[in-house]
C-alpha cells in the first residue's frame, strides 16, 4: 500500500463515521477538484452509491462551464444535486464591487445558511484541507458549529485514535473533513490514479494559463502554466510550485486575517 | 500552517511527528527553524510575516510563522495543532505542532494521538518543568515509544555541558520511572539554528545527531498486520442486493473464506467476498488500516460494535477491565456517574468501580484517598460496562485496547486498558455461554424470519420494583396487550421455573445463593428468546449482578429493564423508570412500555422487512 492508499482509507473511514452517525447530512460540491474527489471517496466508501445529496452553492457569479459540468457529472454519476443561492441578496445586487468578504458572506456563507435550515441539515460534509491556508490548519475532523454556525477555534474537542465527536447539545451541528489531512499534490496525484473526471478550467488554456483553485469569476485568477492535463499538473506541482495554491483568489488578500474572519462566520 | 506549496515532491509517505513540551521552551521556534533551515518555505513567507510584525510593532520570531490566528499572535501561545509539511534528504515530514499551555492539554492530545514518533523540548535555562513530565506521561499513554528530548535555548546557559548533563540525567530518571527509554538528547539553540539542520562550533563536547539526523533516524510506524485479525463493524450496508459489512481492518489480515466469529454476540459466518467499487479486480485479501467491505456466505444479524476475528483468536470479552486513562474534561470524573464508553466502533455507558490510583502527572505524585479525577491528571481505575464490550489489552495490540470517556456530550478522557481481571464467576459463565453458542445446534428458521413473520425482535422484558407496586399485574396486562397487537408476547414466571427446572433447589442450598437458579432462569429465557418471543418477567428487586448474568445468557437479545421506583435512577442501566403512581395505572404504565418498545424498534410491525 501507498500513501494515497493510507489517505484513502482514512477519508473511507471518517465518511462512514459520519453516515453512521448523522443522518441528515449533505456534501458540499463546490465543483472544485477537491469536493470532486470526496464524492468519488464516497461513491468507494459506500460500494458505488452516495448516499448524502451534494449540495452546491451557487452564487451566480461563478465561471459558467461550471454549471455545465456540475450537471453533466451529477447525471453521470446519479448524484442527487440540491443547488443553493442568496437570491434575496441578488436581488437586491449583491457583488464583489461591494466589498469581497461582504459578497462571500452574503451568497456563500449566508447561501449556505439558508438551504442548510430549509432542507434541515444538521450535519455538512466539506472538501477543505490542512495545507490550504492558516485557519484551515487548525480544523478538526469532526467540527461543530454553533447554532449562529459561529466555529469556536479556540475550544476545539480533542480528536484521538479516531473517536470523533459525535454528540451534540440542540442547535448545533457538525462539519465533517474527511480529505484534511490531504495535500494540493496529493489530490493531483490522487485524479491521475483514480482518472477521474475533473473539469478542464484546471488545465493551461492557449495563453498558457490555467485556473489553480475555483472560484466566482470576478475573484478568481488564473496563473501561468503549461500544464494541460492531469500530469502534467502533478509534475508542475511536484517541481515548480512556489507559490500557494489560493494565490489566485482575492477574498484571501483582502486583509491579513481574513479567512479567520469568514471561517469563523460559517464560510467553507 | 500551509502555503509551503514548495516543498518539492511530496508525493511520498509523511512521517507524523509531533513536537511537545512546557509552554515557552521554544516549539514554535524549532518548527519555524526547522521549515527555514529544510528550504521548506514559500518564496516571499518569511518577508511576509516580518511586514506583519513591523505592522504590529513586533520584532520577528520565526513561531509567528505558525500562529496563522489572529488571536493567536495576541496570546504569543500556539492554541492548537495544526499541520506542517518539511522534508529532509531521506523523506517528508509533517510536524504536528502541540502548544504547551496548560489549558490546552486536549490539543496537545490531538496531537500525540496521531503522532508515530517525538520531539520533546526542555528550556535549558528553566529545566525540567510542570509541562515536560506531564507531556512525557501521556506520550507513555498515547503508546508514542519514538521520543527524542531536544534541550533548547542552550545559547541562553552559554553552552554549558554541565546544564546540559543535568537535565538529561534528571530526566532520563523521570522517563525510566514511567517506563520511557528517549532514543536521544540533543542540545541546540532553535533561535540560531545551532544543531538543528547543521552542526555549529558552540559546543564541540556534543559528539550525538543534529535533530535532522535524529528526525532521519526515526522508524516509521507500519500497520499491526502481523497481529490476529481484528474488525470492529463500522456499518452494514444495503444499497443494493449486496449485504456488505463495512469497517477498518485494525490488526491482521482477512481474506475471502476466512471463518468468523462476531463478538460479543458470538455469531459466526465465512468470508464469501471481498467487495471494492472501481477497482481493476475484485480483492481476495485486506491487511491492517484498509477500510474494507466483505460479505458472509450466510445472512447473519451483525451490526456496528461487533468485532469480527477469526474463530480460533477470539477477543477478550468482559464488562470489568483495568485502565490507565487521562482526563480533560472541566468537571472531574467519579463514581456513581454514567459515562459513555467509546472503544474501536463500540459505544456502551460505563462506571468508574474503583479509583486504584490517582496520579499528578505533573509530579508523578499518587495522591492518595482521592476518589476522584481532576483536569490533566492521570489515574489506575476499574471500569464497569453496562454491556460487555470485545477488546484486547492495549500492550498485545493497540488499536483494539485503547478507548475514550465521553461526559455528556464531549470526549473528556482518554486510556488503554492494561489488565482484565473479572470476577471468576461472570467468566465462567462466560465460557459456558460462549461453549453453548459455538455448538448450538441452528434451526433452519432464520432469527430474521422469525422476526419478520412475528413483527418484532425477540427481547426479555424484567419489570423490578419492590413488592407491591403492582408488577405482576403491569407484566399481565403487558403481555394481553401485545398478545393482542398480534405479538408473540410470553409472560415467564420465576416462580414457574423454580417449581419445575430447578425444583432440585430449595432455599437454604448454596446453589439457591451462588446464582444457579438465576442462571436457570436465563437459559429457559434464551429458548424462548430464540424462538422469537418478546419474553416478559418481574423480580423484586433490580439486582445488578443478576440482571448482568441474564444479559449475557440472553445475549445477543435485548434485556429491556423497567424500574416500578419512585427513587431517582443514576445508574443508567434502567431503561423506562415508573413511578409509583404510573405503574398502578397498567394501562397507561404499558402503554409506555410499548412505545419504548416501539422506538427502539424491538416491535417494528408486521411485514417490516429487516
């Protein structure tokens, strides 16, 4: 067995810990390679189904072949797929120009919130990683949030031998991690076993670039790359990398703190 | 912390290592000195922090580039563990970073827990302090044997060999004390670098490794498949025809035709297939940390808790055990309150029976008479499971002998079990029921038929309460109710079994005391059991060493206890309590019952598929 063989087994373990124990759950699919790879784990922890339906936010401002391939992927892979938005606050013109952790806390955040309380899910299944940024680091397998979804960094439930907090006073619930401990890389070389299907926006275009991490189409840049397909992407990573992986999405720079600040909101 | 997208090649395994030790001796440092000194960080992070510092009017330390938390930079402590990604010529690295604040103990614990091998850092100018011992005693616990002790901020006592020999021989005493040998002591200085990566002039006395050539000399940890087969049932699966059990291959391997026991339930079946989805081939075989799926040749009832082994290398079995455990919950732990028990897939509510010895770890001093478990302290105790639980001792195999104290709803305590000494009568009875289940002739009815057909699982019923309070007339009206519902309900008079099965006993013989005729009892209740009864009966008094006896006899049936009390119930092992007044309402008092009876689906209706 391999490393990515260890990591599997890992991510199998924590989804069926929390099919076991949280039965209203959803899986965030933010058609991301990331959250892309967790519904495949899932579709390998549960023999070729997922059970839980993939919920995606959808802000209105994301890259548009993203929906295109979101739909595609959840008919070939018979996903149930529950699409989420802040129409209120689009409505009334919410956008980036009125200031980037405003936008990301109304229709993500706030998106998220809504669906989350219409559907009554109490628990919420996310693709994020240690190696992404700072406060992501600092996660725990199995999260709870508050019933305000406020995330209380500071007195975390120690996580030991694989025994995960599984009980809960009312009104809170539970995010679950099951792909933390991966790395960008790992993730790479993970598609490129496994070929699994990842939209191609990841791949250099004929400028020779390519998008590193997805987002909403006026916060997300593109970098320099020659990568045009999944191997060529684990060597980039393996030998080029010396910038981070997020680099390309502004509502990190806004300000030195703020994926604390939209994390500790209820951000994903 | 993250961004340290350029370490080149992380393709292959990580070794998992924590760094610990008291607050302020310099972790933070180490770690910062660490990813600089390996090349390990990101073009421009170090230039980006010092910009922060200036900002904040700071002057630059290399633990800031950890505290990625705002609040964090606030306190100067690191609150949490978080992951760091380094490499060295051998192989790559993950650095668990563990704060040394006391508070944080549970963090600290995070860590470890994952760890495979040690740092732990001493202040040369403070010594061995509060926090090194206590950290060392649960590195002990956590069964973390890879330790190497790093005495930092040697540039602090002028390189001085003399500080440096003192606090390794004064440590080496407390390690030996608990059983610890540290592969190593190395003197450095992490702010300056000296004898982390490379070797400096300072202390030419120092002929041992730098801590890089310490890190590269660290064994990894490989999966205990050399060990029996062990595994605990995470789940059953039904998504389609397929009945798929589902867990984590903890020790050992498995493979397809293999014979099976499920304990404690003592259920057998043989390994038909090995399921996976979207593999090349169908695997006939699973070793240690596999996440697995397999299915048996024959439908047995098995469900998450059970831990399938191979018949000839069975688990130990046992409600009693001897454990070494830590605590971190904010109240202490004590006798007569209801834990929850959290060991491999198992959950079962537990009792502390005996405080045998209660530890400041800080000290390693027994603090004596106390009858309780304070905060980040550590103690020798008896537990007490209201069901019996399969395990191992944690020194023949980890995986399976290590568990967590739940209080309520959070995770408060962490142990492994050291010794099982059960009193000698439970476990013979044990080995008897384990005898008979082993060459129980079957029926060819299946117990999932029987079930189907009768709409409801078999289950024994034992009302209790004093004489009087009108338990033989709720039993009565219990079983006309569910004998009119259409259930198989029997109501199994003690008294009818003492007249016939054990009229060879009369009060005044030993076997009258030493629980033969309960044990009669529990064995004509598991032939009714067997043949699908919801078996109803009263006693005079919850007993628990009796209801424990009858538990195991019916197992692996439901034991439902109702309690006619009108005394508050702590124990936890009653399942419906009846007042006074309630219980002389049989209507309603049944009633109760049988929605109970209900939601925990012992009575799930006819033609309710299992």
């Amino acid at each position: 067995m391999d490393h990515l063989d260890d990591l599997e087994n890992q991510s199998i373990f924590i989804l069926r810990e929390a099919y076991k124990n949280f039965k209203n759950l959803a899986m965030l699919w933010s058609i991301g390679k990331d959250s892309t790879v967790m519904a495949w784990l899932a579709r390998k922890a549960f023999f070729g189904y997922c059970p839980m339906p993939l919920v995606h936010i959808d802000t209105s401002y994301k890259i548009p072949s993203m929906i295109e391939y979101r739909d595609k992927m959840a008919k070939e892979w018979g996903l149930n797929l529950v699409v989420g938005q802040n129409k209120k606050a689009l409505d009334e013109g919410m956008n980036h120009e009125m200031g980037r952790l405003v936008c990301c806390e109304a229709l993500k955040t706030q998106g998220l919130q809504n669906v989350m309380e219409e559907k009554g899910y109490t628990g919420l299944i996310l693709g994020i990683r240690r190696d992404e940024e700072g406060t992501r680091a600092k996660e725990r397998y199995f999260s709870p949030r508050d019933k305000n979804f406020e995330w209380d960094f500071k007195d975390q439930p120690p996580e030991l031998w694989d025994q995960f907090k599984t009980t809960f006073k009312e009104g809170t619930h539970i995010r679950i991690h099951p792909i933390l401990h991966w790395t960008e890389l790992n993730v790479w070389e993970y598609i490129q076993r496994e070929k699994i299907p990842i939209i191609d926006l990841y791949f250099a275009n004929e400028e020779g670039k390519r998008y590193r991490s997805l987002g909403c189409a006026p916060c997300t840049g593109a970098i320099d790359s020659k990568a045009k397909n999944v191997d060529e992407i684990v060597d980039e990573l393996k030998n080029n990398t010396t910038t981070s992986e997020r680099s390309g999405r502004a509502q990190d720079q806004e300000d030195t703190y703020a994926m604390q600040k939209l994390r500790a909101k209820g951000y994903m | 912390m993250n961004d340290n997208g350029n370490v080149p090649t992380l393709s292959s395994r990580q070794m998992k290592l924590v760094i610990v030790g008291h607050v302020d001796h310099g972790k933070s440092t180490l770690v910062g000195r660490l990813l600089s000194d390996t090349g390990s960080l990101p073009e421009g992070k170090i230039d980006f922090i010092k910009d922060i510092c200036e900002r904040q009017g700071k002057v630059f330390e290399f633990a800031f580039l950890l505290d990625a938390l705002e609040e964090e930079q606030d306190q100067g402590i690191t609150i949490d563990t978080s992951q760091i990604f380094f490499k060295t010529r051998k192989r790559h690295y993950v650095i668990i970073d563990a704060p040394g604040h006391k508070e944080f103990l549970k963090n600290m614990v995070t860590g470890a827990a994952n760890a495979e091998s040690a740092l732990l850092l001493i202040d040369a100018h403070e010594g061995v302090q509060e926090q090194s011992r206590r950290h060392g005693y649960i590195l002990k616990l956590l069964g973390l044997n890879q330790v190497a002790v790093v005495v930092n901020k040697m540039d602090l006592v002028g390189y001085d060999a003399e500080v440096f020999s003192k606090i390794k021989s004064e440590y080496t005493a407390f390690l030996e004390s608990i059983g610890v040998q540290a592969e190593d002591f190395i003197p450095v200085s992490a702010k300056l670098g000296t004898n982390i990566a490379k070797r400096e002039d300072e202390m030419p006395w120092y002929k041992g490794p730098t801590v890089l050539e310490m890190l590269d000399r660290f064994e990894e940890k490989v999966p205990p498949s050399h060990l029996p087969f062990r595994m605990p049932v995470q789940d059953v699966y039904k998504f389609d025809e397929r009945r798929i059990i589902a867990g984590r291959v903890e020790s050992g391997r498995l493979k397809v035709g293999d014979r099976l026991t499920f304990s404690p339930s003592n259920k057998k079946g043989v390994v038909k297939t090995i399921e996976a989805w979207s593999v090349a081939e169908q695997p006939t075989e699973a070793s240690a940390s596999q996440s697995i799926g397999f299915t048996l040749d024959e439908q047995i009832f098995t469900e998450r808790g059970e831990v399938a082994t191979r018949v000839d290398e069975l688990p130990i079995v046992s409600s009693t055990f001897d454990v070494n455990l830590f605590w971190m919950g904010k109240r202490h732990l004590e006798k007569g309150r209801t834990y929850t028990l959290k060991l491999t897939t198992q959950e079962v509510a537990c009792e502390v029976v005996e405080f045998k010895k209660v530890i400041d770890a800080s000290t390693l001093e027994t603090l004596a008479d106390q009858n309780f478990l304070a905060k980040n302290d550590v103690a020798e105790l008896t537990l007490k499971t209201k069901r019996p639980v399969a395990f191992d001792l944690f020194g023949t195999s980890a995986t399976t002998g290590r568990f967590v104290l739940v209080d309520e709803f959070d995770v408060c305590g962490g142990g492994i079990i050291t010794t099982y000494t059960p009193s000698s009568k439970e476990d013979k009875l044990r080995d008897e029921v384990r005898f008979r289940d082993f060459n129980w002739v079957k029926s060819g009815v299946k117990a999932e038929e029987r079930s189907y057909r009768n709409g409801h699982r078999a289950a024994l019923i034992l009302i209790s309460g004093d004489s009087g309070v009108g338990k033989a007339n709720l039993a009565r009206h219990l079983e006309e109710k569910l004998f009119k519902l259409n259930f198989q309900s029997y109501l199994l008079d003690r008294r009818n079994v003492r007249l016939g099965v054990s009229v060879d006993i009369t009060e005044g013989d030993p076997e009258f005391y030493d629980g033969e005729t309960v044990r009669r009892f529990g064995e004509v209740t598991k032939l009714f059991l067997d043949a699908g009864h919801v078996v109803i009966s009263t006693s005079n008094a919850f007993n628990q060493d009796q209801d424990g006896d009858i538990r195991l006899l019916a197992e692996p049936h439901p034991v439902i206890d109702i309690a006619i009390t009108d005394q508050p119930q702590t124990s936890g092992a009653v399942d419906v309590t009846l007042s006074l007044p309630e219980a002389k309402n049989e209507v309603e008092a049944a009633n109760k019952i049988y929605h109970y009876l209900k939601d925990q689906k012992i009575l799930t209706g006819h033609n309710y598929s299992i």
